[in-house]
C-alpha cells in the first residue's frame, strides 16, 4: 500500500526565481494568449489558475503537451467572456506551465510560473486560441551598492515587515519568505503580488519596468495600507473590552464612520445632504419644503444608532422618491390611436370606450382638468381589470393595480402613523411611488368586497382619495403632509353595487358592463384566448385550430357567465389534450370541429334554457338577470281543491313572494275584467313554483309574469307562443321598469323567444343596447297590466281545460214586511 502511494506521486519541479529571470535567448516570440480576470501574474511568482472558459482549456491542454509555456496578460474588462484586444492589458507575462489538473467539471486548474515581462506588438490570430508576437522587456534594477538603492530596499523591507505586525491575518512564515529574498528585483515583484491593492494599480507596477521606480511606486501603496492598518489600530483601542451590547453597537458604528471619512464614502451627515440636494429639485409647496428640511434637521441631530434614526431616514427618502408635481407622464392625444387600441384589446364594450375618448377630447381642448373617478361595474370575467391596463396603454400612463378584496383597515389606505413600529404608508401612496408619475390610471379592483366590520371601514377612508374636490389635498396618516391626487385616474371595479355605501357610490360615474354576446365570445375566443393559450401550452399557431361551430359549442354546452373567464378555461383544457397528444406523437386532428369538443371534454354540462311550448295553462316565460348574466325563467301555477290557500315554492325571496301575493290580489279585485268565476279562489288552493328550487331567487321584476301565470290558470286559456316578459306591478296595475334589460335580452334570444313584453319606460334601455343584439326580437311596452294579459294571453283554451266544480251561487230572498 505504501508502495503505490510512492508511485502514484507526482513531484512539482520549480524553478529558483532568479533562474526563471535572467536573460533566455531561447524565448518564442509569438505565445498563445491567457487573459487573467482577477490577478496579475508577476515574473518568478507562483500562481494557481483555474480555466473555465472553453477556448481556453484547449489551449492550455495544447501547451502542456508542448513546450509548456504560455503568456499571460491581466483582462482589464473583467466581465467580457470574449475578451477582444481594446479589453486586455498591453504588458503581460510568459509563463511556464508547472501542473495542470483536470477537474471533474471539465474545468483546468494549472500552477504558472512567471519568468520575464513582455509587451504585446500584435495580435496574429483569435482563433481557436488568441495568439500574439511579443516583446521581451529585461529587469532592470539600480546598482544595490549604491546608498539610494540600499535605502530603498530596506524601506520596503522595513514597511513589510510593519504591515505583518499590524495584520494579524497574514501568517508568521511570510516574515521568514521576506527575509531569504535576496534579490531586488524578485523581492519587489513578490510584493507587488501579494499586496492589497486594485488589479489596475497592480498592473501599473508590472508596466513599470525600471526596477527602482517600481520599487518606488511599491513602497508607496505600503505607506497607504500602513496609515490604513494604523487607523484601525487606533479605532480599535478606544473600546473598552467589557462594553455591552448596545456600547459595542456603538464602536462599530463609529469604527464604520471614521473608515468612511477617511476612505471618502458617505458619512450619516452626507447621506443627509444629498437628500436635501434631491429635495431642492422638487416642485413641491412651500409648505412640504419646510416640513422635509425640518425633518432632516431633525434627523442630524439624531444619534445614527437610534432606532428613530432609521425610520426618519426611511421617511425622508420616501418624500423624495415620490412623484410630485409635474413629474406626470405624458398623455397621447391621439384619439383615433386609443381608439383602435381599446378595439383590439377589448370587444364590445362601447360606453367605457366613448367615456375614455370623451376624457380625451376634453383634455385635449383644455389641456388640464380633473381625471374623473370611474367604476366599472358588471359580472365577472367581461374585462373590467384587464380594461384598466388598455386605457394607460391608450393615454400613454403609467398602470397600477390595488387589490380591495377583503381589505378591512383603514390604515391600508391611509397609512399609519410613524410612531408605530413597522408603520408604512397607505396601500395608495405606496402604489404611487411605485409608478413614479402623479398622474398614473389607478385600478381599484373589487371595490364592492372591501369588509366593514369591527375593524375598521376601508370604504370610509376611500370617501377623501375619490372625492375630486378633495382628493388634491389628500392626506395620509404616515406622510403627514397634503399630496395632490387629482392627477390620478381612478378606475374602480364592482361586481355588485349593493355592497358599496351610498356615499362612495355618489362619488363615482357607475359605467355598466353587461355580458357578451355568443358572437362576441367567439370572435374574442379567436382574437384573444386561444392565441394566448397555444402559446402556454408550448404550441405554435399552425399545430391547432379552432372552427366557429366547435366555440359556439364550448361556449353554450361548457359555460355559463356573462365574461368569457371559464371560456378561457374550457379552451385551455382542449389544448392541453392536444398538446399531450403532441408530446406522445399520436395522431390528432388540427382543426377542432363541434363534434370534436364532447370526444375531449366529455357531455356537455350546460343544456340550453329553451322556450317550452304553451299547451299547458299557467306556464309562462319570464325573464331573470343573475351575477353570471341573464337566463329564462319559468313561472309554473296549479290549482287543486282546498280553500283558497295560496303556496309559493322554488326557494323564492321575500320581494317576490310579495310579488305573487300583489299579483293575486290584483287579480281579485279584477276578476270580472279578466273573466274569472270569483268563487275559484275560495274553493281551490293556488300553487305557483319557480323551477331549479335548489337556486335562491329574489326581485320584483316577475311580477308580470307570475300575474300572467295566474290569469291563465284560472280561465284555462293559453300564452302566447315564444314570448317572454319582465316588469313589476303595483297594486293598482301599473307595470314599473326593471334592470339588467341586456342580459335579459340576450338569455331571451338563446332560448328562441321571437317577442318581449316589458315596461314602456324600459324602452330607452333596449334602444342603448344596439340593433345587433335586438335583431329578430318585437319588443311590446305596456304601462298597465290589461295591456299585458291583452298580448301574452290567447282567447282559445288550452287542449284539455280543467274543469271547475262550484257550489252553488246563494241568492239573498228580501222579505218586506
């Protein structure tokens, strides 16, 4: 064992220093080239070098096996991989290669001699190595007997010895090295190596090839880490050896100070100044100006190791890193420019459009005015967010987004106040400072899920931030100084408008964002999602198609919302189908058809809502809006022998429980009018449901319908066929207007109605809705319910008419006496 270990040991031949530095004949005058990121390789020193960079370990492997000797130079760019000649040092040195190790990575580790400086003439050749002709430069040292040179020597000698007793880093053995080096030359190169100075300091020694000018320039960077070594020396024996915690936080502090001060870095006081500098060029009131430069004068008088040191500082550098005013972006007046920008971003859509374009034309007529406060309200899924990036892209702002949902303090914000710790300013200042610009589209998402609890009210403090004739002078608890927000254009989104506090609502323009049409979706599907999810799913363009019939599919048999969210989601589900069958090579088909959709995504969920016929009496269709967009609904009423109970079902709410209840009574007081036997309702009990009872229903707007549903049980006659009604009623019989007219229409026309009854006030909300959506439909508008049973209900009855058993009419005999 012992045996092989002597065997397998390879023994490093170097030569003395003073061998490898007199004068060789033998020297090739061209080298392969070596750049040095981080060294300079002196004549006579001993260096290891690890290789990394690919061209490199070629050449070094192809000088081992030759002559072994190379030229090294130091690369003064020391990031470049491809160092060109502008990126090297003229003034290297030849080496010999003394080892050369190969790592397991790959990389070359070689141990390099020095022997004698060169200077580069030229560059022959940069590939597959960097090859260069060279000149040698001779050692040249002053004559050692001379006084001068004697002096100089022993200085150095003298000034290292110092710095060994003053660095107790170095170890004791390099006094001993030092003291066997005889020659000046090698003594000087073995000092420049190892001293702690810069690598351009370091070559400016190797360049200087008079010895005793090198020698000279050497002992004056070791007068410097002397006075340096010193200082320290001194710092360190002003503390006492048994301070405590916070003493001993404090020598370091000032140890960190004097070291600043004498290496020219930024002292506390500095750092201080130039905020004051940076402060000096905002063009803030006089009344900020004064508070910033009190609270700086407050900061200088502060101990640095003070923990309201580092919060007044932060504080300081918040104001100054704020954009104040005039640092706004500017905005693009071009309309037709922001317009074809919301068209290709967003389809449909059109009142936020024209209200953006309206905000554009103004400003740029007047060129200043107040932003307005939008809140962009409407289901989930239909653009609100994503509208808010569209319109800093068209005005040419900067974009921010504050998320509200489940928001319960009001120091979110507005900030708290710096004398809590860990205190930071509001939610809206802070995005501000990120925007770096006073004038930026702010989104407000989801402002109608801001909490209000026993916490605190978030919507509250939002009162001053979209209040236009007060937020110009907001004010947040942390920065205590008014800031002007009316720059800022604030867009809020909502899903519902029932959870905002009236006093917020009034201060916001409500635009409201209905669903998209099936035709919409499929060209948004087309324009948007399944573009966006081919590329997520790795695929490119060519690999999958789409064909109008397979989205129409997806997004009636697959979805069910107004937006196009879980449309998305349905696409991306097909494409990772196909992009598995891609990644397995199986066969597929490029162009997705109808048929295609249910073999990936299995039977459709959804099936569509449609009119059922009117062959039974006491069905009728009503029409219902919900948070997901709109939907039919039908109205369904029996009656059985019993005494004039009336029983509501479907999982209905109280307004429209009240809603049949007023609808009976209407009809009570009516009976002759519409041709009913009054002893009906006492002697059968009136059933009305609501179908899908596992769904919570509520809202007045069924009230004509369920009145419709009424009338036609008790005279047995039939609706009208494909139609559908909306509108409340009062006891008197005056139909009122209702919401959601767009949702409703639409949910109208999937399910194959051909004619809506609704109330005549409702009229300019059809006409707002535009002809696309309204084209095959008649629209009937009506004041008073006569006028609804006149149209909704047929003068046949139905096929198989029930047929009512009455008792008797009593006839009251007067007796005259």
């Amino acid at each position: 064992m012992a045996a092989r270990d002597v065997e397998s040991l390879e023994m490093i031949e170097i030569a003395s220093p003073d061998e490898v530095m007199e004068n060789e004949d033998n020297l090739p005058a061209e080298l392969p080239l070596l750049p040095l990121r981080n060294t300079v390789l002196f004549p006579g020193i001993v260096i290891p070098v690890t290789v990394t960079r690919s061209k490199f370990i070629k050449m070094i492997k192809r000088a081992y096996k030759g002559d072994k000797t190379i030229g090294v130079v130091a690369q003064a760019r020391q990031t470049k991989e491809e160092p060109t000649p502008e990126d090297l040092y003229k003034v290297g040195t030849i080496a010999h290669i003394l080892k050369m190790l190969v790592l397991p990575d790959g990389n070359v580790t070689i141990i390099i001699q020095g022997r004698r400086r060169f200077e580069i003439l030229e560059y022959i050749k940069f590939d597959p190595y960097i090859a260069v002709k060279v000149k040698y430069i001779v050692d040249s040292f002053p004559n050692t007997k001379k006084k001068e040179t004697k002096a100089l020597i022993q200085s150095i000698k003298e000034a290292a010895y110092k710095i060994l007793s003053l660095n107790p880093d170095i170890p004791r053995d390099a006094q001993v090295a030092i003291s066997n080096i005889d020659t000046p030359s090698f003594l000087t190169h073995f000092l420049s190596s190892n001293l702690n100075i810069e690598i351009a300091e370091k070559q400016l020694l190797l360049e200087t090839f008079d010895g005793g000018d090198q020698a000279t320039k050497l002992l004056e960077h070791m007068m410097k880490e002397i006075q340096v070594l010193e200082i320290k020396r001194d710092i360190q024996s002003k503390a006492s050896l048994d301070i405590d915690q916070q003493q001993r936080e404090y020598y370091l502090r000032q140890q960190i100070r004097v070291l600043q001060e004498e290496l020219g870095m930024d002292t506390p006081d500095q750092e201080v100044e130039k905020l004051r500098a940076k402060g000096a060029k905002k063009k803030w009131s006089q009344e900020v100006n004064e508070h910033f430069n009190r609270e700086l004068n407050k900061i200088l008088r502060m101990n640095s190791m003070a923990p309201e040191y580092g919060i007044s500082l932060s504080y300081a550098e918040l104001m100054v890193d704020l954009p104040w005013g005039g640092e706004n972006t500017k905005d693009n007046f071009d309309l037709k420019r922001a317009k074809k920008i919301l068209d290709e971003d967003h389809s449909g859509l059109e009142k936020v459009k024209e209200r953006i374009i309206e905000y554009l034309a103004v400003l740029k007529l007047k060129g200043d005015m107040k932003a307005p406060i939008l809140c962009l309200y409407g289901p989930p899924g239909v653009g609100k967010t994503s509208l808010g990036k569209s319109i800093a892209k068209s005005l040419g702002r900067k974009y921010v987004r504050m998320a509200l949902g489940g928001v319960h303090d009001e120091a979110e914000i507005r900030g708290h106040r710096k004398t809590y710790i860990g205190a930071m300013p509001g939610k809206v200042i802070q995005n501000i400072q990120k925007a770096k610009s006073a004038n930026p589209v702010f989104v407000l998402d989801e402002i109608d899920k801001v909490s209000r609890d026993f916490r605190g009210d978030p919507s509250s403090a939002l009162l001053e931030v979209l209040d236009p004739e007060q937020n110009n002078a907001f004010k947040d608890n942390y920065l205590e100084v008014e800031y002007d927000l009316s720059k800022v254009l604030f867009i809020a989104t909502a899903n519902s408008l029932d959870t905002i506090s009236a006093p917020l609502r009034d201060r916001m323009e409500i635009i409201e964002i209905s669903g998209y049409t099936v035709e919409e979706k499929v060209e948004i599907a087309k324009k948007h999602l399944i573009p966006k999810q081919i590329e997520n799913h790795g695929l490119k363009p060519r690999d999958l198609k789409f064909d109008n019939e397979a989205i129409v599919k997806l997004v009636e048999g697959y979805t069910r919302e107004s937006g196009v969210r879980t449309l998305e989601q349905k696409v991306g589900s097909v494409v990772r189908k196909i992009a598995k069958k891609i990644a397995m090579s199986e066969s597929y088909t490029k162009t997705i058809k109808e048929a295609d959709v249910e073999k990936l995504l299995g039977g459709q969920i959804f099936d569509k809502d449609l009119y059922e016929g009117n062959d039974v009496a006491g069905v009728v269709t009503g029409l219902a809006w919900t948070p997901v967009g709109g939907d039919i609904l039908f109205i369904e009423s029996s009656l059985s022998r019993g005494k004039g109970q009336l029983t509501l079902s479907g999982q209905l709410g109280d307004v429209m429980k009240e809603s049949a209840i007023t609808a009976l009574s209407y009809l009570k007081t009516h009976t002759d009018e519409i041709g009913i036997d009054y002893r009906i309702y006492s002697n059968y009990d009136l059933h009305i449901h609501v179908p899908q009872g596992a769904v919570p229903k509520d809202g007045p707007s069924a009230g004509i319908t369920m009145l419709t549903s009424m009338a036609s049980i008790y005279t047995q006659r039939k609706v009208k066929p494909n139609v559908a009604m909306t509108g409340e009623i009062t006891l008197r019989g005056k139909v009122l207007p209702v919401g959601g007219i767009k949702e409703k229409i639409l949910a109208a026309k999937r399910a194959g109605i051909k004619e809506i009854i609704m109330c005549y006030r409702n009229r300019k909300d059809v006409e707002e809705v535009g002809e696309a959506y309204t084209e095959g439909l008649t629209f009937h508008y009506v004041d008073y319910v006569p006028e609804v049973l006149e149209i909704a209900l047929l003068k046949e009855k139905v096929s198989k008419p029930m047929e009512f058993i009455l008792p008797e009419e009593k006839k009251e005999v007067v007796s005259s006496l």
